[in-house]
C-alpha cells in the first residue's frame, strides 16, 4: 500500500508530493524534496526552533464562518502527511508569496524589517525559526494592541538563540507592529484552501497515512489496524523518528476527527477532546483558573504547544509529562472509546507501569472531562510548579500541582499531582488524606511535606537526583502554604521584563 499524494497550499499554489512515506518529516520534504533550505535543521526534536514553519487551515468561527487559523510550528518533528489540505508559509515565502499583500515598495515583510532595523541577528542559523514564530504571532493578534514584552517572550520561547541575545530580538518582535502593515489575502486562501479540499476528497483513500475526519471512521480504523502507529500532534513520536531513527508502516492520525477537536462545558464539566491543542486545551483551563497562566507558558514552547494534544500527552503517559498532574489534581476522569463503546476513568486509574496504559488494543483515548469550579464559600487554592534547569522551553525535573480547598480555616479537600517522581504521572493520595480535615496552618503544611517526600521513590537521572527531587517536593509544599498567605517574591515570575527607560 502507498501514501496517498500530499497536497497543500504554498505562494498561492497547491503543490503536490508523492510516494511520501508516512513516516517522512516535513523538515525533510521541505528540504531534501523541495530544496527549501531557508528551514534550518537544529536539535532535530522541537526544542531549538530553527526549523519553525507557519501552517494556515481552515476552521468554523462560533457563527459558523470559516477563518484562517495561522499556527507556528516544529517541523523537524511534524510528519509531513499531517499538513495535507492546509496552507504553509516557509522564511522564503514571506517576500514571494503573492497572497502576502507587503507595503508599496518593500520587498521585506514587516517581522523580517524589524529584525533587520533591530540588529536581531548575527550568525543568522536561528533567524528564520524567529521570523516565522513572529510571522505567527504578527498574523493572529490584533492589528490595534500592542505587543508586550512579557507575551513576545512567552510567545518565542521556543526559539533558542546562541549569539544574538535576546534583547534585539524582543525589541523587533515589539517593533514590527509599528511598521507599515502587510496583509495576507485570507479569503483567497480559503477559498483555494476549500478547492484544495473537494480535490483532496476525491482522491482514492487507500494510504497507509490515514487521517479519517469523524471518530465513527477513527475507530473502525483503529480496530482494522492496531499495529499502527497512533499520532496526535506528534511532538513525542516525532523524535522517535529523528532521534530513535524508527520507522512506521502505517500511522493513524486522529487530529481531523472532528468530534475530538472540540471544548465544551456540559454537565458541570470542562470536556477537551483528545484532538484539541495544548495551546487551545491551556486556553480554556485559564479561562476557568487563571493562576495557571505561567504554567501553561513554560510547559513548552509555542510551537510544541500548536502542534501537541492534550490527549496525546494523556495516551503517551509519560512519567515527565506536566499535563497529567495538573490534570489529575483538577480531578480529570478521561473517556476511552472502541467500536464496542465508550467508558470513563479518574486519570490516575489510567496507568498500570511505565508508558503502559489499561486501554485495549482497540481503544482510543477520546475526550478528558474536567469538572468545573462549583460557587460555594470554600476558598480554592489552585498553583502548578515546574522545576527544570532552564525557566522556559524544557522538561521538568519535578511538576507538582497542589489543589486545596479551605472553609473556616479547615482543609475541606485537597488533589495533588506529580510528575517526575515516580513510573507514572501519579496522585499523591497519602498526602492529600494528611490535609483533609485539617486545620490550614503551618504545621498541616509541614506534616503534609513530610507525607508528599515520603510517598515517592524518585529515580536519579541526568536532569536530578533522587534526594534533589525529595527535596524538591517538600520545598514545593512550603512554598504553596507561603503563596497562600500571600507571600511575594518567592518566584522569578515576581520580575519584570520591561525594558525601563
């Protein structure tokens, strides 16, 4: 069986590839098929971000209308299949593309004129990762607000610049803002997004990347193949292509099913599906707890973020993963389904050892239901913690998020979840039973350290050691009792960025 062609938009034109393995990266189409070496190859597993595209697809607004939805992205770690029917801008499309409508007698586009006004760049390798990350940002904000700093960086964080610095880079992220305005022709670009589609449709469906838009499909398919090899945003199974160099006869895509893209509140719950972004799943936790916003920043960069799912970060279970234990101390239950039907689990419940799960061969993770905070009289709270040798764009050593629920000075409920300490995601469910029922003071706290540090057997590996990580957590606890009093300063996100004049 053969891959079915991939066809997408570039400068206004569709462009089609065959005999495209479904194993094949887009980093590698762009520059080994199409010799478009503007895209740079760096670290090969998402974290430098020189190799950053910007992908436009099509989507339905809340009054039905289609929009372009413009999303940086990795592409050393997207496989290439997944862009089929979308529209993709590389460094070398933004002077070329004709549907880019730049200032009268500027051959440059406002993000690559700030840069140049800017000094942003020396060496240049990192450069075209940056100007399509900004590309990204200065096609989805508004063109009346103003670009603050503190957002420029969570919004580049993941783009690493060995040379440069990253003052003069920030300055033109701001800058470009202020410059004479280029456009891109959206309605253009749906309407050849949508001819772009019916063609698509008719093309015959045998292929061993198979990407079905409805979960009806997803699950006949999972059931016909479960040798293949499943895939979401595929920001994890990516490196094993690069790094682990392994190969997939055929890979399920579950990201066009449409009845796993959508956030609804139903029931008293916050229901993600499985297919929703990271970057669109953190959106609307904030818009319920917005203390999570810091979090939700250094979880990864944005291009990870764009392309990663929740609900692969779920199914993929790894023990550093930091949505899990935010998740598990929101309570999450997470909805399995088969063509047999659907059941529902606490998160917690969904992990039996290392990267190993209870779902059956057939099974797909499909939707994580999280339930929505209640009005009552008990004070909630509510922080996450990342611990990792650098502030943005890492893994973690430690995620610990604490969820503690006080009335009348009393613990009346209490969810923790860790990452890093142990096989699994895992529930510190000791130390939640040391602070139920408890009075909220500091002694409480320092029982309930003693509880968190005795209940894990961390590992030592290249990024902490055991002892670190125990350590870790009960200067964790002691830190969440002080930001419950309202204790400042205790964190680098007390400092601002702003350049001062």
């Amino acid at each position: 069986m053969s891959s079915r062609p991939i066809r997408f938009l570039r400068r206004g034109q569709p462009v089609t590839l065959h005999n495209i393995p479904p194993d094949r990266t887009l980093l590698e189409v762009l520059r080994e098929d199409l010799r478009c070496t503007g895209t740079k190859e760096g670290c090969g597993e998402g974290d430098c971000g020189a190799c950053t595209v910007v992908l436009g697809e099509r989507v339905t607004d809340s009054q039905g209308q289609p929009q372009l939805h413009y999303k940086a992205i990795n592409s050393c770690i997207r496989l290439a299949h997944s862009i089929d029917g979308m529209a993709l801008w590389t460094v070398e499309d933004l002077s070329q593309d004709p549907d880019i409508h730049r200032p009268a007698g500027k051959q440059l586009h406002p993000v690559q004129e700030a840069l140049v006004q800017c000094h942003g760049t020396q060496c240049g390798f990192c450069t075209p990762g940056f100007v399509m990350s900004m590309f990204g940002i200065y096609q989805n904000h508004d063109r009346g607000s103003q670009l603050d700093r503190q957002g420029m960086q969570e919004a580049l964080s993941g783009n690493l610049c060995r040379c440069t610095g990253y003052r003069p880079i920030l300055d033109a992220a701001q800058h470009m803002a202020s410059l004479p305005p280029a456009t891109v022709n959206a309605p253009a670009v749906l309407q050849k997004l949508e001819l772009l589609a019916q063609e698509n449709s008719a093309l015959a469906a045998e292929t061993n990347y198979k990407r079905p838009s409805s979960l009806r499909e997803l699950l006949q398919l999972r059931a016909d193949h479960p040798q293949a090899q499943i895939v979401a945003g595929c920001t994890d199974v990516g490196l094993w292509v690069t790094k682990h160099h392994r190969r997939f006869d055929m890979v399920l895509d579950v990201t066009a099913a449409q009845e796993l893209k959508c956030i609804e509140h139903a029931d008293g719950q916050l229901r993600i599906g499985a297919a929703v972004t990271l970057e669109e799943a953190f959106a609307a936790l904030k818009a319920q707890w917005p203390q999570l916003h810091k979090f939700a920043a250094r979880f990864a960069g944005l291009p990870v973020r764009n392309s990663g799912t929740l609900g692969g970060n779920v199914a993929n279970g790894s023990p550093i993963g930091d949505s899990m234990p935010l998740l598990m101390a929101l309570n999450a239950k997470v909805v399995l389904a088969s063509i047999h039907g659907e059941r529902s689990l606490p998160l917690e419940a969904l992990y039996t050892g290392y990267r190993q799960n209870v779902m059956a061969k057939d099974e797909l993770v499909t939707r994580i239901d999280i339930p929505l905070p209640q009005p009552g009289s008990a004070t909630q709270y509510l922080r996450a913690y990342k611990i990792s040798k650098r502030q943005d764009d890492d893994i973690s050593a430690v995620c610990l998020v604490i969820n503690v629920h006080v009335e009348n000075g009393m613990v009346t409920a209490a969810s923790i979840g860790a990452g890093g300490v142990a096989a699994t995601p895992a529930r510190a469910t000791q130390t939640e039973a040391a602070l139920r029922g408890q009075p909220w003071n500091a002694a409480t706290v320092q029982a309930a350290a003693a509880a968190l540090q005795a209940e894990f057997s961390p590992i030592s590996d290249m990024r902490a050691s055991s002892d670190y990580r125990k350590h870790v957590l009960g200067s964790l606890m002691q830190r969440f009792w002080l930001e419950s009093q309202g204790k400042t300063g205790v964190t680098l996100d007390d400092i601002s960025l702003e350049v001062q004049a």
